[in-house]
C-alpha cells in the first residue's frame, strides 16, 4: 500500500517514516508540506495521512483541493477539531489526535486498507453517490424541490444554495432532467477542483497553438454543453478575472476559445452552486456583485440533513442494499443502537457523509448486524462546519502566542492581512 505522508514537523514526519517503514506491506512517501504533496500525488497512492496545521496551506485547504480523489487519515496536535473535522467527511476516514500510539494509525490504515481491498474486487467502478434519485423525502425538503420543478421548465439561471454534500449536484441535474434540455448533455465543472490556471482553458477550450502545451484544439465545457446545462459548482471559488469573462458570456452568449479572436454562439442553461455566503464575499470585493444578479435569477436553498432527519434511515438502508449487492455480501442490516447513533448524530457532512459512513460500515462489519461501533462516529452535541474550524483553529493559535498576530500569521502559514480580516469576520479579540 503507497502512502503519503503530509507533515511539516520534522520530528514527526520522521518517526512515522521509521515506524510505518516496519511493516512490509506499507510504502511510505512523505511531503514537508501540502504544496509539495500536490505537485506529486498521482494514481498510485493509495491513503494520505496528514497534518492539520502546516504553513503556507493548511490539512483542511489541501484536503478540499483533493475533493476526495484519496482516503485520507487526519492526525493532529489541536484536541478540540476532533469535532469539527467531520465537516471534512470527504476524503477522511479517520481522526487521530497527537500523541498517539503507532498501532492506532497502523489499524485505522489497515481499515482502509480493507475497504480498498473489498472495492477492487468489484468490477463496476461506478459510486453509489451518484445516483440522480430522491431516495426520500421530507417536509423540509419538499419546499426546495417544487421549486426546482417550476424552474426547470424555463431557461432563467438557477443559484443552488447549501452546505457541502446536501447534494446540490444531484438538484442541478434533476432540474436538467426535467426541461427542455433533458436530451442534451449535462455537464458539470467544480471549480474548487481545477487550478486556477487551468479553469479559463476548461471552461472555453483553446486552438492549436494557443500555448506551450496546446498539440490541438480542445472544446470548453462551454460548447460542449451547448443546447445542455452547464453546472459549475462552488462557484465562490471562481477568480475575479475569470468572472468578468463569464459575465460576458451571459450577457452576448457567445464564447471565444484561447488563441482565437472568433466568437462562437452558444445556447447553455447555466446552474450555479454554493455553500460561501456571497454577499460576504461581494463587500469583500471578492465576487462581482453583477455576475451574482446574473446567476442568482432563481435561488433555491436546498436544507442540510440534521433538517430532514425523516430521511436518514431511508437513505441509510437504501445505502446498504445497494453496497450489499455491489459486493456481493450477505444480507446485513442496522442492529438498535447503530440506528440510533444514525438518527442522532449531526451530520455535518450531509448526504455525503451519510453514504460513505453506511458505505464503509456495511464493508468493515464483521456479521450480519452492523453495530454502532462500526459506523466510527463520535457522538457530540454541537454542530461544526468549516467556518467554525477555521474559527477554532484561529483563536486557540491566537492564545498561543498571546494575540501577537505576527507569530500567529507565520504559524497558520496566513497573510496578516487575510488573517486580521478573518479576526474580524469571527469577532475574536
């Protein structure tokens, strides 16, 4: 098993390097820092295991710039994310906090392990999250979705709203799915996902030529969809120069590949999404506040799960009988106290979390009752998303070296300004 090691504490990083070398079925590549792990991370790992708090980009921006490609260990030295990191449920299977013993990394290793060893046995590829179905209902749900229908039979841009993993895709291609455009393509562009320098070439194609590595034209996302629905998620994340060149497709429709001074015509319904608060980001002169009126004609702000508690266990059983029947396992189910854990755990994560949970347990159960141990999850009371880590994370930094933001910046690997600018938007002292 290849493993990725992201951590920038020496010490650390070296003592792991020595322990994990001792097991013959573990290759072990470390990185100094998340930047360096990108630029080399490839098909070939299997896990990363990583740090939380680096310079120059933190656990939590890397893991996001991931979105999920690898299973992901989280260790740390900061106790109180034990909590908050299962906002980040996406790519991470386990949580170690620092000190730890060797044998608690090397079994939750091993418990990937496993459930990678049981996935390659499966010939089909294809994820249960994809589905494009409404496994279940709700109330709270049933207000979101008639309107996605009265939107999808008109043309106006639809902004998708909601926290991460409430399944804002699967919205965007049911409104796809319901119009006029249902027997063109959908596609969708996570803009989260693409370097920023890439995203202009992906979203309007080039010629031949246009730069270095362009050997032949290539179609944009744009023209590709024509006719179709171009969804581009977390669009929070978009560029600013990047933002007037899509306002200028909205308003002429009409794109002009890099390389090229010819404009070529398009027909897109574009369906936008996001879990940033625009409007904060618009005062912060980080979104034009233009191309938001243009994405935003309709709104729909889709609940997080801890909403639609009603659905949980549908969700969860239909997870397990499609998971069952993808690995060929005997008829398993949820034993009490695993179907209570479900109901009254928060969620943070959503629908997302939610499938991988169920996903891996059914996988990591030793017989025919799932146990609540199984599922791995921490009970808590409160709810945490990424803000509210980001916000921990600042504060217990903040008292660490009495408030002395220059320390405090060179800890966090943060611009001063950026993190002053934070402080505020948190109201910390």
């Amino acid at each position: 098993m290849k493993i990725a090691i992201i951590e920038d504490d020496i010490n650390m990083r070296k003592s792991l390097e020595i322990a994990l070398s001792e097991y013959d079925e573990f290759k072990i590549i470390s990185f100094k820092n998340a930047r360096e792990a990108l630029k080399k991370l490839d098909d070939s790992f299997e896990l990363i295991i990583t740090d939380i708090t680096m310079p120059g980009m933190n656990g939590i921006e890397f893991l996001t710039k991931l979105n999920g490609k690898f299973e992901a260990i989280v260790i740390t030295g900061n106790a109180t994310l034990n909590r908050a990191i299962e906002a980040i449920r996406l790519g991470v299977k386990d949580f170690i906090t620092k000190p730890f013993e060797i044998d608690t990394l090397v079994e939750a290793i091993k418990r990937s392990q496993k459930v990678q060893r049981v996935a390659k046995q499966v010939k089909s590829k294809s994820k249960i999250v994809d589905t494009n179905e409404f496994i279940a209902n709700s109330k709270s749900l049933e207000k979101a979705l008639n309107l996605a229908k009265k939107s999808a039979v008109t043309d106006a841009t639809v902004m998708l709203l909601g926290e991460s993993g409430v399944g804002k895709e699967v919205f965007a291609n049911f409104i796809h799915k319901n119009s006029k455009r249902k027997d063109k393509d959908f596609i969708a562009l996570n803009m989260a996902a693409i370097p920023e320098n890439l995203l202009e070439s992906e979203l309007f194609g080039y010629e031949k030529g246009a730069f270095t590595d362009a050997s032949e034209a290539k179609v944009g996302k744009f023209e590709a969809s024509d006719g179709g629905t171009l969804f581009l998620d977390e669009i929070a994340e978009m560029p600013l120069a990047l933002q007037a060149k899509i306002l200028r497709v909205l308003q002429e429709r009409e794109v002009v590949r890099l390389g090229s001074t010819k404009p070529i015509k398009i027909d897109v319904r574009i369906i936008s999404a996001t879990n940033a608060n625009l409007n904060d980001k618009i005062i912060a002169k980080e979104f034009r506040e233009d191309l938001y009126f243009r994405l935003n004609t309709i709104p729909i702000k889709i609940p997080p799960l801890r909403e639609r508690r009603e659905e949980i266990l549908d969700i969860a059983n239909w997870v397990l009988e499609n998971t069952m029947k993808k690995y060929e396992f005997q008829n398993k189910s949820f034993d009490d106290e695993a179907t209570n854990r479900l109901l009254n755990y928060s969620w943070p994560g959503n629908i997302r979390e939610l499938i991988s949970v169920v996903e891996r347990a059914v996988i990591l159960s030793e017989d025919d009752k799932i146990k609540k141990d199984d599922l791995f999850l921490e009970s808590r009371e409160e709810k945490r998303s990424i803000n509210n880590l980001e916000k921990e994370l600042i504060e217990e930094v903040l008292n660490s070296c009495s408030s002395n933001l220059e320390e405090a910046s060179e800890i966090l690997g943060m611009n001063k300004n950026i993190l002053e600018k934070k402080i505020k938007k948190y109201g910390l002292k």
